[in-house]
C-alpha cells in the first residue's frame, strides 16, 4: 500500500459559487504546487470542465478523480465519483436532463463558465446549477452506479445540503460506504467507524485547496483503486 495525498473536493469556475480564479490551469498548478498526488473536481450537477483539467493533470501527473457534486430533490448533496470521463460527462447529462429549467442569474449567484485547456472560456451554462434536480437521492445513487460510480454524502458536518441536515441520518437502504467531512467544520457528533471517511476541502477559492494533509492508502494510485477503496464495506 501506498500514502497519496489528495483533495477530493474541489469547484471549479463552472460551479457559480466557485471563484473565477478556480480556471483549470489554476486548480491543476495550485494542486502541484501544493505537492497532491489526487484531485477530484466535483462541480455542482455538471461535469463539463472535467475534459479540460483532466487533461492538465494528467501532464501534472496528478491523478483526476472524474466526480460531480449532484444535488437531491431533498437537498442532500452527494459526491459521484466516476470510474471514466466519459461516465461523469454521460452522469452529467443525465443530471442536465432533471434540472429545472431555472436560467442562471450571473450577478445574483456567479458565472457559469466551462473552459478548454487554455483557460479560453468556450461556453457558459445557462441553467442555474445550485439548484436541486428533480431526483430523489435514490436515484442519484442509483444511476450513479449503474455508471459504475460510487456516491458517498458530501459533507455530512455541513449544517446545510448535507444528508443530516437535510434527512436527519443516513439512509441505511442507500449503502453507502463512505463519507466526506469538510476540513473546516467541527466533526458531527455521529458514530462514523463504519465509514470510511474522506476530509476534504470543498474548495471554492484556490487558497483552499488541502496541502499533504489529507491522506489515502492505495495499492497504485489509480481511479479503480480509488473507486474500490471508496466502495469496500468498512469492517
Ligand atoms: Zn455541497
Ligand atoms: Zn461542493
């Protein structure tokens, strides 16, 4: 087994609370600078800078965990780690399609911009993405892994859009495996030792980006071995 360090958390300039300067040039250097091994840019219920910053890391040889932050009908937030681009952009799409038709209002709640590897903004979202799908957390997570992603709650010590917030507990009927606590936040008062438990930083600025702070045992550091690490019953 071996340590890598990782954020598994982290927007982009696509998601609108994401800052500007969080460009795919911008979070693929700041994780190299910052000495990570793994990322995972989860972007509210949109996939469409993943192509652009998976490319970058990978000429980084940072690994890019592909993943999208979908939000329930509950609003419950769950991290979808995907085990290929192309699941998170088809996941994606799937998410696209049970939006509501809510148009982004950019002075209100932030641009929306997608990027190509050169930081050229190519196109700009017009539904709002910090809005709730028409999905049940069911099946969020259900069509996540018929991707063959895995869903884990996000920040479950958010005292909002999180799975105890929102629902009270987490759901048993749902498996999860894993959880995600936000670096920030004090730790929830709730039994977690059948979890894994992932600390991430969320990351809406570049200078929140985690340093080798945060760190995960893998046989290789691969998005299989990821996925299987994530997706393994705990005890
Ligand atoms: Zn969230
Ligand atoms: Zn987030």
């Amino acid at each position: 087994m071996m340590k890598f360090a990782a954020d598994l958390h982290i927007h982009s300039c696509l998601s609108p609370c994401g800052d500007m300067s969080m460009t795919p040039n911008n979070i693929v250097n700041m994780a190299y600078l910052k000495g990570l091994d793994i990322i995972a840019v989860a972007d509210h219920n949109s996939a469409l800078n993943l192509p652009a910053i998976s490319k970058l890391a990978r000429e980084r040889d940072i690994l890019l965990i592909p993943a999208i932050e979908a939000e329930s009908r509950e609003e419950v937030h769950v991290l979808c780690y995907m085990p290929t681009l192309e699941a998170a952009m088809l996941f994606g799409e799937y998410l696209h399609e049970n939006l509501p038709p809510v148009s982004n209002v950019p002075e209100l709640f932030g641009e929306q911009v997608v990027m190509d590897e050169a930081d050229v903004p190519i196109a700009k979202e017009e539904y709002l993405l910090v809005q709730s799908t028409l999905l049940s957390i069911n099946e969020i997570c259900e069509k996540c892994r018929a991707l063959f992603g895995v869903p884990i709650p996000a920040h479950i010590n958010r005292p909002s859009t999180s799975v105890i917030a929102s629902l009270g507990f987490i759901p048993k009927e749902l498996h999860f495996t894993s959880v995600e606590v936000k670096n920030t936040l004090p730790p929830p008062n709730i039994d977690l030792s059948s979890y894994h438990v992932l600390y991430s930083s969320d990351a809406h600025y570049l200078e929140d980006i985690l340093e080798r702070e945060m760190f995960i045992s893998l046989k290789e550091k691969s998005i299989e071995e990821f996925l299987a690490y994530i997706a393994k019953q705990k005890l």
